[in-house]
C-alpha cells in the first residue's frame, strides 16, 4: 500500500487498484513497466514538467535490458523457469473493486525470454555453502561505505549516484565494486588496465595503463634466480565463479553504443550522463584461421600492424577513405549497390583479409544478408565514430546497460 499524489495505490496479483481521490494526477501520465523506452518516455514527461507515476512489477530495473550479478542473474532464471509453468491465475482480486476504481495491468506475460536453461561447464566441486565476497544478509548503508574503501585501490567510478534498487537483481553500481585480488585479472585486455570509466562531456579520453610495480630489490646480489616450473593454469571452478559474482555483471541484452548516436547525445543533452560512467573499448579482436588477430581501425592501427603487408595497408587505407564520403563519389557503387556488400568487396581488388576484416569487424555486417549500400554506410559510421573517446568507436557502461534505464529514472 502506498501513497503518490493524493492517490492510494493498492498492489494485487501484479496489478495496481487506484482510489481515485485527486483525478488531476491521471490526467498526466502513468508509465508501466521500467525497460530503456518506458524509463526514456518517462524521464521525457518529468523534464516537460509533467508528473509521472512510474510501477514495475519486477524489482529490478531495465526489464529485458537488465544487468544482473551472477547470484542475481541465477535468480532471474529461477524465476523464468517457474513461469513457464504457471499455475492458474487468482481472480479473487475482482471482488476488490469499488465502483470507483480500476485495475491497470503492469504488464502481460512477457514472451521475449522463453525455454530457459543454464549449463554449468566448469567444475563444481566443494560447491555447496558458497556465498559472494562481500555478499550482506540484506541491504544496507554499509554498502556504500564499502565501496569507496575499495574504490581507493581500484579507481572505482565516484561519480555514479547511489540510489539503485536494493534488491540483489538489480544489479546496482554500490553493489559492483571490484574487490582486490592479486591473483585473478577479470579485465582481458591488459595486467594492469585502469578499470575507471569516461564521461561523455570530455572532449576525449584514452586508456590508461597503469605500470606494473617494480619488486623492490634485495641488497643481496650474489644469489642467482631459481628458474620456476611453468605453473599450470589455474582452472576455474563454480564456487570461485560464486565467490567473486559482484566483479562482474551480465548483461540480458549486451550491446555496444557507438560514440556518435542519437542515444549518446541523448544522454548528454538530458544530463542523464552524469549519473553513469562509460568505458572506452581498448580494441577489437577477430578471431581468423584459428588466431585471434587486433583488428585495425585508425590509421596509426594499420600502418603498424604487423599481419598486413604493405601493400594491404594501402588498400585498406584507400578503400576507408573512399568509405567516409562515398556519397560524394556515386559513381564508383551506383552500378553495384543492390548487389550484396561481399560482393562488391572483392570487385575492390581487396585480399580475403581485408574483407574478412571489412565485413566483419569494421562494418559488422550479415555476408549473406547485407546490401553494398548498407555496408558502406555500416562502415561510414564506424569510421565517424573513431577518436571521440578513444582509438575504437564503441562505449559501453561500466556497469552494463541495465545502468542506462536506471539513469533516466533518477
């Protein structure tokens, strides 16, 4: 039960029954279910001036855009995999309404995520009576002062608000402060990659590398290094996958924004970027022939990169170049652009490499599906967005995209 503008709101059954003492409230808006369009619509009202009454019967935010740690994100397959087999619904709630009342449904059966299932490849060994390093029985302030302890050794983000849900699915910034361990590095791209985000307002950032720490050295010289066997790698087992579940988030849906969008200026003109960090992505890999290979994207990438003769590197140069205003230049694609963009790739006089890298790792595009039109302008803006905050095009929130709708709420 509770109270929003004079009204009282009563929740039943995934429903809210409205008393209405003050009908000038529902003559603004009420917005249902808290995904990225319904918190964009809503933040949209609330800038306008309008009073917005905004529910969810989850409690989490970003409906099928959420974030979840992995206590939280085995949660949600819990409760997915009870829903494919629901029981009857209760319509006791009816005989609840007044004359004067209605029901809103928050929201229908959600038949986006269907058929849920998880396996489990690493070992599970020793797996019972594991709980999360720094796991609380329930939420609590404490949280908060936790973090910014940690955050003086991690260079945490300062600048996200707290005020995410406190439920463990939601998979919130307080909640997601990277704990110290010297013998684990979750990063991937490099041993000691500063793991702060970058705000949209700068002009550009780059990503720092802090330095290893130089061993201080003994006084005695004369004692020569022992050569050490080289140590197996360390496998991965379930209960340190639990242990260490709040150093990581996943993503329902996990997408890259690009540095130069609609959504980005969106969230700069609104302010809603001051309340979320962004991290640059260092670089792009492709998997080839067996070999994982850096993709090149600016021009220092490909005049040193060393998989590329120099011949390709001219090409690729060329072929960039004319991909930035090829609007400018009709007659070198009018003929061909209804044909597929793998196609007119090897019309180019381009090596497999290069349109392996073209296709998909610069315009990430379909080889079967894509036209020559929409691969270049694919490229187009790939290449637009170079350079913005870094040496690749793409942003993504430190604490994944479920952090989006949360900053339109706020």
């Amino acid at each position: 039960m509770g109270h929003c503008g004079g009204e009282k709101l009563s929740y039943f059954q995934n429903a809210w029954i409205l008393n209405y003492f003050d009908h000038n409230l529902f003559n603004e808006n009420l917005v249902s279910f808290i995904g990225l369009p319904e918190s964009i619509i809503a933040a949209a009202c609330a800038r306008s001036g309008q009073r917005v009454l905004h529910v969810d019967s989850r409690n989490y935010y970003g409906g099928n855009w959420a974030s979840f740690s992995f206590s939280g994100l085995l949660s949600w397959i819990k409760e997915n995999q009870e829903q494919a087999h629901p029981c009857e619904e209760s319509t006791a709630w009816q005989e609840l309404i007044l004359e004067n009342e209605e029901v809103i449904p928050l929201n229908k059966e959600d038949q986006t995520i269907q058929n849920v299932e998880y396996f489990c490849h690493v070992s599970q060994d020793s797996a019972e009576d594991v709980e999360e390093a720094g796991a609380l029985p329930r939420p609590s302030t404490s949280v908060t002062s936790a973090c910014s302890k940690d955050s003086e050794e991690t260079s945490a983000v300062t600048e996200v608000e707290n005020g995410g849900l406190s439920s463990d699915g939601g998979a919130k910034s307080e909640e997601n402060c990277p704990q110290s361990d010297p013998g684990s590095d979750l990063q991937g791209t490099s041993d000691k990659e500063d793991t702060g985000g970058t705000s949209l307002e700068g002009i550009a950032s780059s990503d720092s590398i802090a330095p290893d720490s130089a061993a201080s050295e003994t006084e005695d010289d004369k004692s020569e290094p022992v050569p050490e066997a080289a140590a197996e790698p360390r496998k991965i087992t379930y209960p340190q996958i639990v242990k260490e579940g709040r150093r990581f988030n996943i993503d329902l849906i996990s997408k890259l924004l690009y540095s130069r969008g609609l959504l980005i200026d969106l969230l700069i003109k609104s302010n809603v970027s001051r309340y979320a960090e962004f991290k640059n992505v260092t670089r792009i890999l492709v998997l080839r022939d067996g070999r994982v290979e850096q993709v090149p994207c600016s021009r220092a990438d490909i005049f040193n990169n060393k998989q590329l003769t120099m011949v390709e590197k001219r090409m690729l140069m060329r072929f960039l170049t004319f991909c930035l205003d090829f609007e400018q230049r009709p007659d070198e694609y009018q003929a061909q652009k209804d044909r597929k963009f793998a196609d007119y790739l090897k019309t180019q006089k381009l090596t497999p490499n290069l349109q392996h890298f073209i296709l998909h790792s610069i315009a990430m595009v379909s080889e079967a599906d894509c036209c020559t039109i929409d691969g270049l302008k694919a490229t187009q803006k790939f290449l637009q967005c170079l350079g913005r905050y870094g040496n690749t095009p793409f942003l993504f929130p430190l604490y994944g995209q479920g952090e989006i709708p949360q900053c339109f709420c706020r």
